[in-house]
C-alpha cells in the first residue's frame, strides 16, 4: 500500500511540501526555506488540511532559528506570520501556541533554542502519525467489512502527518484485507475529492469512485452507501463540526436517507474555548476560485461571487465523532480533553 508524505525536513534544516495545488496532473515537492515561504504555502494550500498545517506551521516556526540563533520575540513573530494564514483550522494556532511555549521553556532554561524548536515541531508531527492510526483502528470498528464509504474533500494522508482521519479506517481496514470502496464528492469549487483523495487511494490499491458534490443525495438515497466519513478543521464544544464547505448538505442528505455520518479529527481539532459552531470564524476564500479554473473562465466577468471554505454541520447530524481517543457522541466531545 502506497501511502504519499506530504511533508518532511530537507537535508540543510528547510521544510519539503508536496505542492498540491499541482495533483493529479503532477506530483512536485517544493524546498522552504524561509517562514514567509511556509506561511505563503499554506495560504495558497500547496500544504492543506488541518493537521497537515499545524505540522507546517510548527516545522516553519523553525526557519526563524535557521543558522543562526534567534530571539523569543522572533520566534514569536515567525508564530504569528504563519497564524495569519488561515482562519478556521484551529490546529494550526494549537501548534502554534505549544511552539511559543517551547521557546520561552526552552530561552528560560538557557537550551539550544533552534534545537528545541526542531525537536518539538518533529514530535507534533509524530504524534500527528500515532494519532492517525488510533483513528484508524476506532473507526475500523465503526465501518467494517463490505462497506461502501461516501467522503467530501480530503482527510486523508495528505491533509494529516501519517494515513490521514476520514482515510485512516479506509486504509485499515484495507491493509488488514478487508473489502472497502470510497465514494469521493468532487469537493467543488477547488476540487479536493478528485484531485486529492482520488488520487491517494488509487495509489494505495483502494476502490474509488469520483462522484460530483450534487450527486451525493442521490446516491445516499440509492441505499448502498454504509456510511459518511468526513474529517474536520475544527470541532465546537458542543460537538458542531467546522468542515468543507459542502460537508453541512452531506450531513443533511445522510439524516433523511438513515445513513450514519461520522466525523473523525485528532483531539487537537476539538476546541473547548469555542462553545458552538455559531462562533468558528469561517474563511472566506477569493472570486476567482469559483469564477474560474485554472485560467479558463467559469462565469461572466465581475458577477458577484460568496466563497467560503467552510461550513458548519449542526452536532445533532453528527452520528459519532472518531477521535485518537476514541469515539464519542457529538455532545460529549470536550468532556475527554
């Protein structure tokens, strides 16, 4: 089973990104080698999914301490450049904030700051991987065998450190030789499912099928889907999830066609301090995303355009959430951390 690595270190202490904005057609890594080459990289979503820019962001805080060593209030400057980028996916301030507390541990003790900075952004990221597989296994239990899974956008390996969330029981119970099969939605308007998730479980031997997002009612209706997996960049403390835009109509077709609909994220995704879904900041993305594609126009010059990346599915559609900790009802989801 093929698993892609989205991100690692190169050689000289920079950051190495698939860039994603490029698959399926091409599959090209990028070498960062400053903060604001990090920072520009997840605000593009070259590096996507909340895990996977946490994991950035903590690893780009390092460039701040390359060659050299850095100040407390560089790094801390490093922190909030790369916090700036991307609004809604809290594991990226989560990472954030354990990089500052890092720092000022670490300049309190006299350490080795660059040392410390790298050591901590290198243990997120392995966390990130052991958490993925806790999913994994969860879920496996959830989904079992035979089963045909409906995902919108991508949670898979890479949007996470290690086999991904939404992905992470696919690719269990496929490795464990199981039978399992994908329905993967579009994810319209930058196309996530078949760009990314296509592309992924076709590499990994997995049977995939690309549906666009407006056929996923139908097919839920249709009685041969087992269930929902979707991921999450933030999770409410009373269990609404903050996910792809598009995930909220998902949740609603899954209710009236009786088919469970299960989040998975790694605990770092739940946030405590945001009561409700009502209070997620949801990023409002360009134009030009939904007026066109890749150069080629999609609708009349200056027609007014609403792009945000997200949406919110209310926590009584949520069946259960995954978590590396184990699975939970929606209601009952901060009470663990």
């Amino acid at each position: 089973m093929t698993i892609p690595q989205p991100i690692d270190w190169t050689a000289n202490g920079g950051v190495r990104i698939l860039d994603q904005t490029l698959l399926p057609g091409e599959e090209r890594y990028l070498d960062l080698d400053t903060v604001d080459a990090v920072a520009e990289a997840i605000r593009t979503l070259r590096v996507r999914g909340a895990p996977l820019i946490g994991i950035a962001a903590a690893m780009g805080v390092t460039l701040a301490a390359r060659g050299r060593a850095p100040s407390l209030d560089e790094v801390c400057a490093a922190s909030k450049t790369l916090g700036a980028t991307r609004p809604t996916a809290v594991n990226l301030h989560w990472a954030l904030d354990r990089m500052e507390r890092r720092a000022g541990r670490a300049a309190t003790a006299g350490e080795n700051l660059a040392q410390a900075l790298r050591d901590e952004a290198t243990a997120i990221w392995e966390e990130d991987r052991a958490m993925c597989a806790r999913i994994g296994a969860a879920g496996a239990e959830l989904v079992g065998d035979d089963a045909l899974v409906l995902t919108h956008c991508n949670a898979g390996a890479l949007a996470t450190g290690g086999i991904g969330t939404a992905l992470a029981p696919i690719y269990t119970l496929h490795q464990a030789g199981k039978r399992v099969a994908v329905l993967a939605d579009e994810t319209r308007p930058l196309l996530q499912g078949s760009r990314l998730t296509a592309w992924e479980l076709s590499r990994a031997g997995v049977p995939v099928t690309v549906i666009t997002d407006n056929m996923a009612a139908s097919r839920l209706r249709r009685g041969d889907v087992k269930c929902v997996l979707v991921g999450a960049d933030r999770i409410a403390a009373n269990g609404d999830v903050a996910n792809k835009i598009g995930t909220y109509g998902v949740a609603l077709a899954a209710r009236a066609a009786g088919v469970p609909f299960y989040v998975a994220a790694p605990s770092s995704t739940i946030d405590p301090a945001t009561p409700t879904g009502a209070a997620i900041p949801i990023e409002e993305r360009s134009a030009g995303e939904v007026s066109g594609w890749r150069g080629h126009q999609a609708a009349p010059s200056g027609v007014a355009v609403w792009n945000p990346a997200f949406d919110v599915t209310p926590a009584e559609l949520v069946t259960a959430i995954i978590t590396d900790r184990g699975v939970v009802a929606p209601a009952d989801v901060a009470r663990g951390l």
